[in-house]
C-alpha cells in the first residue's frame, strides 16, 4: 500500500534591536565642551562663534550632527521558510525539503542569507530487509560582515565627533560613507 503524503510549511519572522546603546552629546554640546577643555589646558578653541551659530542652526553639510550609535545601529529582521514533502509506496519513500534564512544584521552592513536543501530516497527489497537509499543535502550561505570587529566599531563610535560626516555624495552622485573620529 501507499503512506500518506505528508506536506509541512513553517515560517517566522522577528525583529532583533541592540538592547541598550549609550546615549552620545550633540554636535553642539560637543563642540562648545570641547572648546572649553582647550581653553582650561591652554589651548585655542577649535570652533569660533560662527562655526558654534553654524552647528546650533544646522545651517550646512560640513558639520553633520550624528548619534554615531543611530547611524550603525538599526533593527535587523529575520525571516524564515521551512518547506518539506515527504511519502512513498510499499516499497519505496521519499521526503524532500528546503529552508531559506534571511538575517538583516542589526549593525549597519551586515547581513546574512542561507539556502538549505536535503532529499532522501529509499527502495526496500526483500521484504524490507534490504535498504539501498540516497542522501543528496547541501546549503548555500552569503554573510556580510564588517571587515572589523563589533568591539572596533563600538570603540570608534563612542570616540567620534558628532560633527564628523558619515556620508557624502560626490559630483557623479555616488555616496560614500566615512568614519573620522575627529
């Protein structure tokens, strides 16, 4: 006789954020307590009124004000698919299946996709005392991850100005990102 034919499908999809980032100065903030530990060890002041005016009204591109934490950090989803058939005759049975894993990372730039797939086929003979199966499985995965650590990347952000750029577009209108910590 034949088994039932069996089919099963599962998905999900969560969301993942950073549990608890520090919370940075702004760009003006920063720039006038900046100011003020130059002049207390002797030393000039970085930012004059105008450049202070400047920051405060957010009048130009050359002094962004960024949470550098905001910028790398975001919510990452992930979702999964899990498909499988499975079933067979007197003799014989199969089952089939796939998953797809789509990550986003919850640090700018990084993600991570896996494809998984597994068949198994078995034919039984003599009166089921002889099995000869096949096993055909494999996956295919594409991770994106930063060429430095979280650790480094957490390290350069609490030591960045709020003023730095982080992106800028060129005459072509292509953008680049930037990390100064200056």
């Amino acid at each position: 006789g034949s088994k039932n034919i069996r089919v099963n499908f599962n998905s999900s999809i969560s969301f993942s954020t950073p549990s608890q980032l520090p919370t940075p100065v702004d760009g003006i903030t920063y720039a006038e307590r900046l100011n003020e530990a130059r002049v207390n060890f002797g030393f000039a002041p970085i930012y004059d009124d105008f450049d202070l005016d400047t920051i405060r009204l957010g009048l130009t591109d050359r002094f962004q004000n960024n949470d550098w934490y905001d910028l790398f950090f975001e919510t990452g989803t992930v979702q999964t698919y899990y498909g499988s058939v499975s079933g067979g005759g007197e003799n014989h049975d199969f089952s089939l299946s796939a998953g797809y894993l789509d990550q986003e990372g919850i640090l700018f730039g990084t993600s991570s996709n896996k494809v998984t797939y597994r068949a198994v086929i078995n034919t039984y003979f003599a009166k089921d005392q002889i099995r000869v199966g096949a096993i055909v499985q494999g996956n295919d995965e594409n991770v994106k991850e930063l060429s430095s650590s979280t650790t480094s990347v957490l390290t350069r952000a609490s030591l960045a100005s709020p003023l730095s750029a982080f992106s800028f577009d060129d005459e072509q209108g292509n953008t680049f990102y930037t990390f100064n910590s200056r």
